[in-house]
C-alpha cells in the first residue's frame, strides 16, 4: 500500500470513530423532566413542603442527600458516582448523610420526578434545598457539573425556597 492510501485509510477510520461518537452521545442526551412534571409542580408555592414530607414518608431524615434511582439498570446512575461521593465527602461536615430511595417504590415521588438520576438536598430543619440532576451535558460528564452549585443551595444560611433543576437536558434513564 502506498502512503497516500494508509493516510486515506486513516483519515475515513478517524471519521468513522467520530460519527458513531457523535451519534452516541445524542442518543445519550435527554430531558431531566420531558413531560414538565416537576416544572409545573414547582410553580406550586407549596410545593417544597409537599416534596419533603413527601421524602419524609419514605422515611428520609433531615440532613439527607437523597440519590434517587429506579429498579432498571441505567448507565447514566454509574456516572453520577464522583459527584456523589464529592458531595458526600464536603457535606458531612455540615451534617448532612447520604441515602438511596427508589422512585419505583414510592409513587409520591415519581409523580414529580419521572427520570434519574436524580438529587433531593434535605437539609436539618426539613427543608427542600434542591432538586434536581447531578450534572448535565453529554454523559453528565463532559457538561455543566452542578455540583458547586449543590452545595451552596445546602450550606446557604439564608432559605429562599428551593432550587428546582428541571429544564436541563443530559445522560438521564426514564422511571
């Protein structure tokens, strides 16, 4: 073979790769909240109070990340880990725990939050501090990591309500 030819070969792999990434990852990229579940909850002034003792019920305390999940494998759950133990590890010392509830075994949630993975911040006095995704972007990897911004809604002394991530699209498996 020639070196024109190895180059040529080269050059259409190299496309090849890119295209099928390119695919890939917007198969990959989805709406947090298509159906504007949590969107039109949200714009209820009550609606932090009903989403707490909503987790309450599923016997979430104060002081609580909650990482939400289903009972399906989602690909998209595995890459939520780093921030997870990012937020666990920063947060503990203000008092904060993490725990797992399954959107499956608890209708009361999955009537606002219809994919995951997903992130309720409980704080010490029962409050909702943010709802919401880890992070967005392709992957939830390459995008806009949320997590600064997770952990200021948790530790700010003031409470203005919650923050509520609904419109943002990335790596997200529907209930």
């Amino acid at each position: 073979m020639t070196q024109r030819t190895v180059t040529l070969l080269i050059v259409v792999w190299a496309l090849a790769i890119l295209s099928l990434l390119g695919v890939a990852s917007v198969n990959q990229i989805k709406p947090f909240d298509p159906s504007m579940l949590l969107a039109q909850a949200a714009s209820n002034p009550q609606f932090d109070n009903h989403f707490a003792a909503a987790l309450g019920d599923a016997g979430v305390a104060p002081g609580t990340l909650v990482h939400m999940v289903s009972s399906g494998d989602c690909y998209c759950d595995n890459l939520t880990e780093p921030h997870r133990q990012e937020l666990s590890r920063e947060l503990a010392d203000e008092g904060y725990q993490l725990t797992q509830v399954s959107l499956t075994e608890h209708p009361a949630l999955r009537r606002f939050v219809d994919h995951y993975p997903a992130l309720a911040v409980i704080d010490n006095a029962g409050q909702l501090r943010y709802l919401g995704p880890y992070a967005i972007g392709y992957g939830c990897f390459t995008g806009t990591n949320l997590v600064n911004q997770i952990k200021q809604a948790a530790t700010s002394t003031e409470y203005y309500g919650a923050s509520i991530n609904s419109d943002v699209k990335g790596c997200f498996c529907a209930v």
